[in-house]
C-alpha cells in the first residue's frame, strides 16, 4: 500500500512506521507537498486517520535487499550463544556508529564492528562505550574499535543538520520524539532558555519549527563552537543566541524567558531553582531519571523546589521518555510557573 502524508509530519510517520515494523520494500519519495511510503500491509482507515495519510496511487522504487543482516553475517564468526548477545540497538549518527559491546563479546569486538560497516553502508567508523558520560562537561568516554579514528560526522533530524565531533559533545539520537514534542509545543513569538543545549538540537529544532527567539547556554566550549556552526548550517542566525556559560547562573546571562528546557536528566536538579528564576511566569520543560518506583516522589520534589522560590507551580503533563535500564526511566515533567 502507497501511502502519503504531509512533508512536515514525514519524518515522525517514517519512526513510527518503522518503529511499528509497517514499513515496506519501498523507498520513500516526496515532492514539494508530500512524501510518499509504501506499508508492508494495507492500513485501516483508523490508522491511516492517526497519520494523517491518504492513499496515493504513486509508483515507488523497490529497496535493494541487503545480501545480509547483522546476524547473519555474525554466523560462522560467533557461537549461537554469543549471537544471541550480541547488541540489539546501537546509535548511528551519520558516518559513525556508537554500540555498546556486552562483556562477554569484548575479545570479537572487531567481527562485530566490521559487519555493522558491512550491513550499515553509509558508515565508516564504529566507536564503543567504554565507560559512563561523566563530568561538567558531559564528554562521552569512547574507543574506537573499526574504521578511521575519525568522530566528527553529520546527523540529520527533522531536517535539522548538526556537525559534531562524538569524543568532544554530548549528543544522543534516542531523544528525537522528544526535542520533536517539546517543539511543537513552543508558541510563535516565545523566547526560549535552552539551559544545556550542547550542539543545539533542542535549540535548532524550537528556533527552526517554532520560529522562537532561543538563548542556547552550556559549559562545554567545544559543543558551543560546534553549536554556531549549526546555526550557520540551518541558517538560524538571527533566532538562536550562543552563550559560553554556567548554567548556575543563568538569570545572569539572559534576560527573563517565557521557556526554559532542562535536557539534563542525570543531575539537572541542582540548576531548578536557577531555572525558576529565569522565568517570571511560562513553562519548565524538565527531565530527570527515575526509577519506577520513585516518580510521584521525584515530581513532588519539583513541585516543592518551585514553591520554595515563592512561584506557584502547575503541572501541565508527564510522561515516560525512554527506559534507559529495566527499572529505571528517563522522564519529563512540563509545568507552569507564575
């Protein structure tokens, strides 16, 4: 089935698609109103409903079959035991893969590597973690296993372009919905705090979409340098203001904002009450990590460091981001304060 949607809602139909396993054995085409996918079924007119799509009549090119999945390459070169370890997801950030290698793969590291290069054609260079993302400056602690010993690369999303170098910026594609929905909720006209922006996707995004004035603050000087090159890059000069800063005193740097977005969910708490004075009345859009057990205590947190501040806090929605580890979660809070 051909399908079409809206060139603004291609991109979040393609993930869901794909995520749904709906996607078919054609590539997708668009043209200056529309793309174009073709579903590995017929839709029912709920679901087509749900995407905003209708059923078009255009002719797609038919994929090329890879000879070869990453099993099936791994076969031969692994025992069935450690084929069924190996990694189930990994983050392609243009010519780089990023993959988490378990430790009972760690000595044919380089067999897995060199087939994700086979099965992945536009990468070049795979890079493992090694340890956590740690310090003030969020630096990801990476080693490369296959490929040049080359990290910066080029990323797309929502026809955003970023340039970054991998070992010197944090950036994460796993968050893409996310920066999307907070987007989305950005009204014309609004100034926005980015408060930890790294390279800028929340910035580019809101700036880009939302059309807002963004001050895109963080510590880290490498990711602000990369940061104005992908100002430049999506031509968001006038909209998106740079700053080179500690977010601890962020009321200093910036003027009073009707947005602030706090995309620092292992330790952004400290910086809530530096947020809250940054705003005299507009949202908060915070994330955190929890586990399941310790949201509602976590929320009441929130809630209470906004009312020790004097401001009057409103919840205005929550939700469950990502599961980052069987128990634990990264979620979201937006709220208002006045």
């Amino acid at each position: 089935m051909i399908i079409r949607v809206l060139r603004k809602d291609g991109e979040s139909v393609r993930r869901f698609l794909s995520r749904k396993g709906l996607l078919g054995e054609f590539h997708p085409a668009s043209d200056s109103d529309y793309v174009y996918f073709g579903t590995s079924r017929e839709l029912t007119e709920r679901e087509l409903e749900e995407f905003g799509a209708e059923v078009s009549d255009r002719e797609l090119q038919k994929k090329e079959a890879l000879p070869q999945n990453l099993r099936e390459l791994l076969e031969g070169e692994l025992t069935p035991e450690e084929l069924e370890k190996i990694p189930g997801s990994y983050d392609i950030l243009g010519r780089v893969i990023v993959v988490m290698i378990p430790d009972e793969l760690v000595s044919k590291e380089r067999v897995i590597a060199e087939a994700l290069i086979k099965v992945h054609k536009q990468v070049e260079t795979v890079a493992k973690r090694a340890g956590e993302i740690s310090g003030t400056f969020r630096i990801p602690d990476l080693e490369i296993i296959a490929g040049p010993d080359n990290t910066e690369t080029e990323y797309s999303e929502y026809g955003c372009r970023y340039q970054f170098d991998i070992r010197k910026a944090f950036f994460t594609p796993r968050l893409a919905t996310e920066r999307e929905r907070i987007a989305d909720m950005v009204g014309k006209g609004e100034t926005v705090l980015d408060m930890f922006t790294g390279v800028g996707p929340f910035a580019i995004l809101i700036a880009k979409k939302a059309g807002a004035k963004v001050y895109a603050l963080d510590i880290n000087p490498e990711a602000i340098e990369f940061l104005k090159k992908n100002i430049k890059l999506n031509k968001l000069g006038d909209r998106i203001t740079p700053l080179l800063g500690d977010a601890h005193k962020a009321s200093e740097l910036v003027p009073k904002v009707d947005r602030v977005v706090m995309n620092l969910a292992k330790t952004g708490f400290g910086f809530l009450p530096e947020a809250v004075k940054c705003v005299d009345a507009g949202v908060i859009n915070y994330h955190f990590f929890s586990m399941a057990d310790g949201i509602e205590e976590k929320l009441k947190e929130v809630e209470e460091t906004v009312q020790k501040a004097g401001k009057k806090f409103e919840q205005l929605g929550f939700r469950k981001v990502r599961q980052v580890s069987p128990r634990e979660w990264n979620c979201g809070v937006d709220f208002r304060v006045s």
